[in-house]
C-alpha cells in the first residue's frame, strides 16, 4: 500500500527543499496514505483543506486548537477512530476516542472538561458491540475526568462503514501563562518521552495479522491529562508536548522540528524501546520509532527545568518509565537525527503515511 | 426499511404510557432506524448512551449542551454528516456539515463561533469531491460567522466508507438571560415555524431517485444563527427553538411536547408547505410534517412578544416565511395534535425513523 513507501529524497538539510514526494495533483483518489498522519496527509491539509478553509486559526490543524472565548482560553480538538479490529488487547475504540481527544488537549497544556461523541454505526452491527464499546467510552471518560456533554448517532447501509466508527470533540480550559506548542522549540532544550514506545501499533498488528510475539502485546491507550498537570506544576514554561499517535514519534519530531526551525538530535540508545516492540518490529521490518503510541507523550523542556519535570513525571502513573532520549539543537534545522550505537548518525524522515492503516 | 413502520399506537394522552414501539432487546442488532432521530433513536440513546455515559450534562443529548466554563457560558453540540448523495439541489455535504452544527448551536440561543471538522474519507474517493466539498464547507463556515479551528482525516478502505463523510462540532457563547430548552414551553407560548416545510427532505428525494417534480425543489439548508439574533433583540425570553431536521417537524415538536409536559395543537391549514413539497409528498405518501428540513426553526414564543418576534422574523431573510402554526396546550400533555380543515383532529406521533434514511 501506498504508505508503506517511503520517499527516496525527502530529508535535506534545508527545509525548503523538503518537498511532498508525491504531488496530489499526480494522483487524483484518496489513498489510505491521506489518513496516516504523515507527509500525504500534510500535503492534503496544505493542498485541499487550508485553502478552502484559509484562516489564521487553522495554523494548528491537526492539534486542538486555542481560542479566546468569552474570557476563557479554551482548548478544541477533534478526531475521528476508525480503529480495526473494534477491540484489541489494551482497550477498545471506546477508549481510544476518549484518550486520543483528551490527550490531544493536554497536548496544549489545557485541562479537558467535555467530549462530544458522534457515532457512525453500520446497519447490522450487534447492538451489543455498540453498547460495549460506549461503556468502554463512559469509563474512560470518568477516568480521565471528562463529561460527555453531548451527541449523536448516525446509521449507514452495511457495506459502507465497518461496524462503529467514532468521532469525539473535546474543550478544555488552558491555564493562564501556558504556551505550548511546536513552534516554541528551542536549540537547548531537552526532548523527554514518558515511557516505552511502539505498544499501540505492535498491539494492534498482533491481533489483527493474527501474529504472536510470545508475549502479549497491550496498547498503551491512556488519558495524558493528569500527567501534564504534574508536569505544568513544575513551570508553566514547558515548550511543546505532542502525543507521537499516527507516524510515531518519528512524525512528531519532524513536524516540531519544521514548525519550529530547530533540528532534533536523538540518541538511539536512549530511546525506550520495550522488548517485546524491538522483536516484532525487526520480524515485520517496521521501525519502533515510526509505530503509534495512544498513551505516551513527547516534551520539550528547557534545560534548567528538564530534571525537576524528569522526576514529576517519574512520581506519575502515567510517567513512570519518562527518560530523556536527545536534545533540540540548532544544527539541521528542520530535520530529525538519530545517533547510533555505533557512533554515526542517521535521518529520521517524516513517514509518507503510516505503516499500519486504521491504527486509531 | 424499517424506519418507514410506524408504531400502532404510541401516541396515548399519558406520557407515562409511551414505550419505545420496538423493544431494543428484541432487536439484536443495529437497523437504519436507530439514526433516523425518531423513536428508534431515543431507544437507543435511553437504553445504551445514557446508561454508559451516566452524567447529567446528558439530560439533552442530540441538542447542544450549554456548559459553565471559565465564566462563559458555552454551547457545545456535534453531528455526523452521512448524507447521500453528497451533491444535491441547493447544497451538498459541505453546507449541510457546517448549517446544522451551527444550528444546533443557535437552538441554545448561542453565538455560533468556531467548528471543528472530521472526515472519514473512503479509500479511491477522487480528491477533487473532497475539494468540493471542503470549498463548500469553508464558503458555509464564512457565511455563518464562524472560524474552522481544527481537523482531522482518516481514510478507511473501499467498502467501508461512502465517499466522504464529515463530523463537526461547534462551540459558542450563549448570552447572558437566554435560556432557552425544550423543558420551557408553557401552555399559552405560540408556535411559530420560520418558512416552509419539506424542502430539504424532498431535494435528497427527488435527486436520489431520479424522481421529478415538475418544478426543481432545492434543499432549504442555511445557517439560522442569524436569524436566532434578531428574534433575541426582540426579547431574550424565547422558551424553546428547534430546528426540525430528521423526522421533520413532528419529532421535534413531540420532543418538546414530552420534554416540557405539555400539549401542542397545530392548525392544519396554518402549516407552510409548498405545492411542490405537497405534490412530492402525495405522490410518494409521505407526510410533510416528517420530512427533514435544514435551514428552518419552530420557536415557541410567550404570547405578549409573539406578534413582535414574528415581525422580526419576518423582516430577516432567513425568517421571511415565518407564520404562527399552533399554540402550546395545557390539554394532552406530551402529545401534539393537529386541527384538520375538516374541524376534527389527528395525533402527530415520534415518527419510528426517518422516513427517508441519510437525509443528513
């Protein structure tokens, strides 16, 4: 499929040659690669959604969204879960449509307070499928401390959906002097993740190829919300989180590293790879660092703060396996690289789409 | 299909007495129905959503919730779009994605500010019907007044999709001293209908099946907001507005009658349909007051600021039909019934369904 390619040229030193490797106009249908989260889907915002929509807010497309309203400084989000299959070891689409809205909201430092949850139900799914998955739902709302405030169903004919696809919107209040976002990255800071990565996307596949990996796999799914709050009640002044779902946290990096202008410089050793990941991914060629995470955050904190948030992170459920994995610094702008064991260094590109299809 | 059944008799003087027609236990698996916004639906909601969400926010799902948040008041609402087709007389996907989330919203009262967009998109969609549709949801957004702050793509395989289909939700601020909720229609409010009735329902009608009217019906979809606005300078004690959209104005003044507690009676010849909705209707026996619409509001008005709000109405372009079809009263609470030409009456009863599925 077309998102397992990769581009052949797609990482130079200057940005301005970073180009789409594969111009929409050369292809005139959506490809699975459009909904990965990586440079197809980019291309489709900067090509067919922003201009329709052109305004300044939607600078953030893709992120929630910060809006003065009424006084308030209000956090907005959305996103759709067409996660297959509907249940996997770890939790389920309920889960993951709380989780992944409210995390994208903490992701601006906000502290979520309401979903909104929109249902597109298959004719012919089992009501109890539907009622399994919204339990799911109500519990890890509460979990994450969030109301679902309002709704709405809708029934398609069968053969044109796959059982429950689930969109949630989330609000959320941002607290006074927090700014984050990725174009606050600055050469110095630290880049810190809050635990193993690759858990989601290896989960999924399991179950989903019907493979074993001699242990069980779990997703990761898990509210970020409270975790961001311990780490905000170090410094207010932490300078981007992003939740590396879609692309991994090879997607991430590169999108903060272009909206900020900075590079990013890993070290490959330091990047907590479970076991269990390490195996699967080298069985099916993935890269750990390309594979989606549901309940891990990324962070750029400035040097004098990263110990004291390195060790509020630690004291959280959520933060407990937190490790500092590189550095932002201001050679290679644009671009992400990761040492390696053996002393040299390699790009980390931004994926084309994402090795997995339908993984959230 | 089964939303074109109708129960064999739902409708009796005691709300009490109501029961869901077609017991959701009997029914092990999903049908069209359940998102026809009828009795299918409420079923659905009362026995599955509401006991998996338990939180009081929830008293109104299906319309925009009304939150306290950071010393606003904020409205909050969402919808999926899975009409089809996606083009048709009078609008397309786009509009309808951005009118009837904005609607909802204005139905609180509320200053419709900002929307957030989901699209599923079917794997081999051509990108430019999902450039339509985004061009026309941009030039809806623009001409309702609010900003597109957040996004998301999925992609799902073909035959799991239908070309595009598109979530919204919405956000904005209801003004201080407007309440406006279904549970405040009092005995002696007048019914006002904004225009005429059936369009929508009708344009989907007659594209989908080829069908032909003599005379081309357009989709009345249009953003109400607006027209919300001017009816609150008259005076911000409204007690209920609602846009009658899947299951027409049927379900949403049965939704109001047994929200409320009390009885609406409908004057026949009173009600707006236009010759061609009447003939379509007869043609095709269907009722007009179950056929969806997208750009109209039934209000229900204290009787001293009636006559004023009408003229206001009147005097908006989106209001310019605007006539009083009923009253609200204190005799067969929770039902509504209509005074035919002939001097009798018939009970309107909760449509099961819709009567035409993926109206919207």
């Amino acid at each position: 499929m077309a998102e397992l390619a990769r581009p052949a040229a797609t990482a130079t030193a200057d940005p301005a040659n970073w180009t789409c490797p594969a111009p929409l106009r050369d292809q005139p249908v959506v490809v699975m690669g459009h909904g990965g989260g990586g440079a197809l889907s980019a291309e489709l915002i900067e090509q067919v959604f922003t201009p329709a929509y052109g305004n300044p807010v939607l600078a953030g497309l893709g992120d929630s969204a910060v809006l003065d309203l009424g006084g308030a400084r209000l956090a907005f989000s959305t996103d759709s879960y067409v996660v297959r299959p509907l249940f996997f070891p770890g939790g389920c689409l309920g889960d993951l449509a709380v989780n992944g809205t409210v995390n994208d909201l903490a992701m601006s430092g906000a502290v979520p307070t309401h979903l909104s949850t929109a249902f597109i139900l298959e004719e012919g799914v089992e009501l109890t499928v539907v009622e399994r998955i919204a339990r799911a739902l109500g519990a890890a709302a509460e979990a994450a401390g969030v109301l679902v405030a309002t709704g709405d169903t809708k029934v398609v004919e069968t053969g044109h959906g796959d059982g429950v696809y689930v969109t949630t919107a989330g609000v959320g209040l941002v607290p006074d002097g927090v700014d984050i976002r990725p174009q606050r990255a600055r050469p110095g800071d630290v880049v810190i993740v809050s635990g193993p990565i690759g858990l989601h996307g290896v989960a999924i596949m399991s179950v989903r190829e019907g493979l074993e990996f001699g242990i069980e796999i779990a997703s990761d799914t898990a509210p970020l919300a409270g975790l961001v709050a311990a780490m905000l009640a170090v410094t207010p002044d932490l300078h981007v989180l992003r939740d590396p779902t879609r692309g991994g946290l090879a997607a991430s990096l590169n999108e903060i590293a272009r909206a900020s202008g900075t590079g990013v410089r890993l070290q490959e050793r330091a990047i907590p790879v479970p076991e269990a990941v390490a195996n699967a991914c080298g069985f099916l060629g993935l890269d750990p660092l390309f594979v989606a995470n549901e309940g891990r955050l990324v962070a750029f904190v400035p040097r004098p703060h990263a110990e004291a948030v390195l060790a509020a992170m630690r004291a959280h459920p959520q933060g407990a396996g937190a490790t500092v994995v590189g550095e932002c610094v201001a050679e290679h702008p644009g671009m992400v690289v990761v040492a390696t064991g053996l002393g040299g260094t390699r790009v980390v590109d931004l994926p084309l789409g994402e090795q997995l299809p339908r993984i959230c």
